[in-house]
C-alpha cells in the first residue's frame, strides 16, 4: 500500500534549530506540505491545542532543564490533545532508545536518529502507518472512551491479522485496564512476558497488580522496569504507591528521589515526592519538589493547585524558626497569589487559598495574618449558593478553629443543615455518620462510598470513608476488598492540599491501613 503523505500537517518539536533543515528537506521530499516548528514541550503544547497534527517529529532532548520529548508525549495525551491515529515519532540515538520504549500508553510509535536518512524515515513511517491503517477502527473506539467496543474489535482483529498480535495485545493490555479488569490484564500481561521481554507489557502489570491489591507482586514486577533503567514515569509512579501502601514510606520516597534525578523536569514524579516528604515531615525535600512541580508543571495539565498549597504549608513549619519568618511570610503571600494567577477562571481556588493562607499563617505563628486571611475565607464564602456552601462547609469550620469567627460559623453550619438533606450526597453522608454512631459499620461504609462516589474530591467523606472501612475491615475475616477501597482512597488525595488537621489525620489514617496490610497473606 503507497502511503500518501501529501496532505498530512506535521509538527516538529527540536531546540537545535540548525537541525531543523535536514528533516523538513525530507518531508517535503515525501510530500508534505504543513510544517510547524516548536523549540519546547510548552511551545509545542500551545501549538497542539489550536491544530491536531498528523505527525509529531519530536526530539528526544531539548536541552538542560528542559522538559524531554517523551514529556510532551505524556503532557499531550494527559491533556487528550493527540488522537490515537495520529503518529508521535521520537527523535533519538539508537543506542537509548530502547530505554525510552517502557510505558504501556506513552510510548512513541517509533524513533528515527540523526542524522537523517530519506530511506529509513520512509521505510519506519510507511510501516507504522500501515499498521495504524488496520488498527483505525480500534484506535477512534479508543479515542471515543468506547471501551467495551473498542475490545471486542481488538479480539476481532487479532484473529484477522496474526501478524499483528503483539501490537493488539498491547492495545487490549490498555483498554482492560481502562475497564477494571484487572485479573483479565494480569493474563494477558503474564501471558505475554512469559514468551519475551516486555518492559510495556511489565508495567502494565504492575500497574494491575496494584490495582488487585498484590503489592509485593506490584514492587517486584515494577522494579525490574526500574532497575533496568527504563525512563517511564509511570513505572515510579505506580512503585512508590505501592511500597506507600506497604507502610513503607522513607523506601517510597527514597525511590522517588531517584525518579526526579533521572527525571527532574517531570512536575507529576517532583509532586508525588513532594507529598510523601511531607508526610514524612520531610520539609527540605518537601520544599524542593514542590517548587519544582510548580516550575514544570506551569501551563501544562500538571498545573495543580495542591502544589502550591502543599508548599505553602510546608515553610508554614519553616516559619517557627526565628530569623526566617518574615522573608518566609513574603514568599508565602506571593506564593497564594500567584496560585489564583495560575488558575483564573477556577473560583474555588480562591477560596482555599485564603483558607490555606489562615492555615499557613496559624501554624507560622503569624495570628494576625492568619485571621485576616479567615476573614477574606468567612467574606467569600458568603457569596456562594447555599448548595455549594454545603460543600464547603467541613473545610470552613475546620479552618476557624480557634478563630473568633468559630461561633458564628457554627451557627452557620446549624442554618445549612436543612439544605444538606435534600442533596443526595449530603443525605448519604449523614446517614452514614449516624450509622457510624450506632456501630453499624457494613451501612456506613456503603453510605459513606456512595457520599465520596457523588463528591469525590470532598476531604472529609473521603477520610471519614477510610475510617470506617478500617474499622469495619478489623472486624470482618474477609477484609481485603474494603482494605483495598480504603488504600485506592487516600492515593487520590493531594496531600499537599489538606488542611493541617487534616494532614494528621490522613497520617495516622494511612499508617493504621499500613498496618492491618501487613498482617495480610499476599494473594495470588
């Protein structure tokens, strides 16, 4: 089949702009005629959200403390800005690809090296090409999140094209995880690496392993991408969870040490590092990676405000040191401005950056901050409608602790109580809290599940949720499912974003899961 390159658009991502002739040369020798130039992960970001290309020439390296190709190819599929059908090709020697090739979603569809060669570009881009022709059906079902679907087609591909196992393998390996079936993609995966080595297909186990709860299995199996010195994000990301979920913390944040010294410009891996140092009370390290979350994370889908809140509360602690308070208090105060800068257009981020500021301020000893900054939190909280107050409720009255406001919130949150039982998820939260009372455990977990499944980024159901699994989980003989749904629970939580009440109860929360965990018989 001749490959029609013709009317194909193109993006090429290279710093070295010198470079730059030799590939576009060939590209208008297969045809092409739209050519864009990008010089970083950012630039090229922008460009992607305006156009979709058809191909993505991307350098591998884009200089010193710059953002890398594979991270574009990460941010890009974060952020769903390239389809399936399109082609990402890395631009790297061949002597690191195949240290580049380890993640199950954010792979590159190949690689080309420098310097360029007309017949090899042609003869990697025609055979990719033609394999995404027979796989399009799969890859727009995937594109659409039709995942029932886009299986089916996957299983009836295979067996019209044998040749092409491997790479559906790959694909159904995704898509089951995307449906949850995690002991289905254990198969596949187990299946696969027992006939050859398969760093892509290793992670995705991992992955599901973790997901089933096989922890030790988990760490075994991603430790091996990791002590072949695959650079795949996910590999640590998945890792460090799970020895978290083992109880092991300092081993989870010594092994994410070394994911941001492979891998410093990654704002997900320095975020995730960051929350376990600061669990730890760690807060040099802390305060280290989430400043660099924030540095690389800035207009990417990485953005997030736990970052800045989590490094607000960490020099909160620095504070109490004589000598460095006022410097600290200025970079605290620019800090929670520049959160609401970088997400204009997200009112609550406001509203929990005064809340943080109270917070920060409290436990930096500056009172008179710390109330002025309760205050600001009080003012804008009034401004809401009553049904979103109530979602706010446990954060407000959790910060005007010890506030003169306290006594007028608490009549606040007496006014708000008729409101609350008319919104579903508030009549389950209560419910599940009077069960939790009446020690009727079994109910109040099923209430408080279907609280957080309605409110999922609400705290306080979700610790609450934990609490009582961890309860219940130490009455049953059968416990894993309900350890497990405690354990998925807290990973989702930003630490950094807690309040710090909040913080030592997730702690203490985490921990006791830990626990019970290692009293477990692993299974599997």
């Amino acid at each position: 089949m001749e490959i029609n390159y013709s009317g194909k658009s193109v993006l090429i991502v290279d710093n070295k702009l010198s470079e730059l002739g030799a590939l576009r040369q060939i590209l208008e020798q297969l045809g092409v005629k739209r050519v864009q130039v990008a010089s970083s992960v950012n630039m090229a970001l922008s460009l992607m959200r305006v156009e979709v290309y058809d191909l993505c020439f991307v350098n591998y390296d884009l200089g010193r403390d710059e953002k890398n190709g594979l991270q574009l190819l990460l941010e890009a599929n974060s952020e769903k800005l390239l389809s399936r059908r399109n082609l990402f090709v890395l631009v790297v020697d061949t002597e690191r690809s195949h240290l580049l090739f380890g993640s199950l979603e954010n792979s590159p569809d190949t690689y080309i090296s420098k310097p360029y060669d007309l017949v090899s570009v042609r003869a990697r881009l025609d055979k990719v090409m033609r394999v995404k022709h027979v796989t399009e059906s799969v890859d727009s079902l995937m594109d659409e999140e039709r995942w029932a679907e886009a299986l089916d087609q996957c299983d009836r591909l295979s067996s019209m094209f044998p040749g092409l196992h491997l790479y559906l393998s790959r694909l159904k390996g995704t898509i089951l995880l995307q449906l949850a079936q995690y002991a289905e993609a254990v198969d596949l995966f187990e299946s696969l690496i027992e006939r050859r080595d398969l760093p892509w297909a290793e992670v995705g186990l991992g992955s599901a392993f973790y997901y089933l709860g096989r922890y030790d299995d988990s760490l075994k199996m991603l430790n091996r991408v990791v002590d072949n010195e695959h650079l795949c994000v996910e590999a640590f990301s998945w890792l460090g969870r799970a020895y978290w979920a083992k109880g092991a913390l300092q081993q989870a944040i010594t092994l994410m040490r070394k994911a941001v010294m492979l891998q410093p410009t990654s704002p997900q891996l320095q975020r995730e590092l960051a929350d376990l140092a600061a669990q730890a009370e760690d807060w040099n390290i802390a305060i280290d990676s989430y400043r660099a979350a924030i540095r690389y994370g800035r207009n990417s889908v990485f953005q997030e405000p736990s970052s800045y809140f989590g490094l607000a509360r960490a020099l909160a602690h620095k504070m109490k040191k004589a000598g460095e308070t006022e410097e600290l208090e200025g970079e605290v105060i620019r800090l929670l401005e520049d959160v609401v800068l970088d997400h204009q257009g997200f009112e609550e981020v406001g509203l929990s950056a005064k809340l943080c500021g109270s917070d920060v301020f409290r436990i930096g000893k500056v009172e008179d901050l710390s109330e002025q900054r309760m205050r600001d939190a009080w003012a804008m909280f009034q401004q809401l409608e009553s049904e979103v107050q109530c979602a706010w409720l446990d954060a407000i009255v959790d910060a005007s602790n010890g506030s003169p406001l306290a006594n007028e919130i608490s009549e606040k949150k007496k006014a708000l109580a008729n409101v609350m039982v008319t919104l579903s998820w508030g009549k389950a939260n209560l419910k599940a809290m009077i069960s939790f009372r009446k020690g009727e455990l079994n109910s109040a977990f099923k209430l408080f599940r279907e609280a957080h499944r309605q409110l999922p980024n609400h705290v306080g159901i979700a610790l609450n949720l934990v609490q009582t699994g961890i309860e219940l989980a130490r009455r049953l003989t059968d416990n894993s499912e309900v350890l497990l749904c405690c354990d998925m629970v807290l990973a989702d939580i930003r630490f950094g974003e807690l309040s710090a009440r909040q913080q030592t109860r997730f702690r203490s929360l985490a921990q006791r899961c830990a626990e019970i965990e290692r009293h477990l018989p692993e299974v599997g």
